[in-house]
C-alpha cells in the first residue's frame, strides 16, 4: 500500500497500529517494524499494539486497513481473528482479499476487500467520500455478522453441537 498512501497521504490520517517487532515462524524470524516504517513514503503515526488502549485509539479512527502481502503463504492464510475484532468494536474494515477476509465478507454481504492496487486506491477514495449514514451502515452490517456469527452463545452452540456429534459416534 505504500504507493497508494502515498498518493493520498494529504487527505488521511495515518496510524501505524502494530507490534515493535514482528515474530514469523514460530519465533524464528523476527522483522523490527521501525525497519519497515522508514521504507514508508506517506505520513504516519506509530502506535505500539497495546492490550489496554487499543481499543480506544481504534475506535477514534474511521477505517481500519488490513493489508496482507499475497506472496507469503503463512500470513495469507490466517484466519479472520483481526478483521472480526475491528467490526465487534465498530470499524469498518478495508482488508486485502485473503481466503478468511473473503469468505466472511462475502457472507456478510459486504465488498472490502481488495486484490490490486486501484482497488485500494478506489475503495479508501469512495469510503472517505461516502455519507454518514453509508459508513453506518458498514458497522451495522459487520456488527450483525459477529452477533449471528461469532457471539459467545453461538461459539458455544457449535462447541455444544461438536461434542454431541462424538457422543453419537461412540
């Protein structure tokens, strides 16, 4: 995305929200961020992943971007465990079209994920353009998605419907 926040780094605000250090393969390999941060050809603010604040500093944002880089296998197919925390506290969310962000997207009924550059550039020029009542309706369509989907009562039920498929088995 570095091209594309580049070419409209004048009309938005930038939070880079993120650990200082990246962990890949099981600890193996580890990426300093700020080695990353420096390649970055827009304005941004870094702001260390905090366990206590996020969520705060996410909900004052108005989009959450979740870019993913297509090439490596084991961070493309991670599940949706990011995407479904943003729309539980309230924030749409642009995401590259991995399988998860896809399949959930496409059962929300909702088209933001992307796959190339213009998409990007398109869909974050159009978000921000959009209404308010749009942008709300983005939230209420993921919020339905996790309630229906991902609420403790459902997680449960599937649980419940596991274990029972066992107990027949036996």
């Amino acid at each position: 995305l570095n091209e594309v926040l580049k070419k409209i780094k004048n009309n938005v605000e930038i939070y880079v929200i993120t650990d200082a250090t990246a962990n890949y393969y099981f600890n193996l390999y580890k990426v300093k961020i700020t080695k990353i941060l420096k390649e970055f050809k827009f304005n941004y603010h870094f702001i260390p992943w905090n366990k206590e604040n996020i969520s705060n500093i996410i909900a004052s944002c108005d989009l959450a971007v979740i870019p993913i880089v297509p090439g490596d296998k084991f961070v493309w197919n991670k599940p949706e465990n990011k995407l479904l925390f943003f729309w539980e506290i309230g924030i749409p969310t642009l995401t590259s079209n991995t399988p998860a962000y896809k399949r959930v997207m496409d059962i929300a009924g909702l088209d933001f994920y992307c796959s190339s550059s213009n998409e990007w550039l398109n869909k974050i020029q159009n978000f921000s353009n959009s209404s308010e009542s749009y942008k709300q309706n983005i939230v209420d369509i993921s919020s339905r998605y996790v309630s229906k989907f991902h609420s403790k009562e459902g997680v449960l039920k599937k649980w419940d419907l596991i274990f029972e498929s066992l107990q027949e088995g036996l």
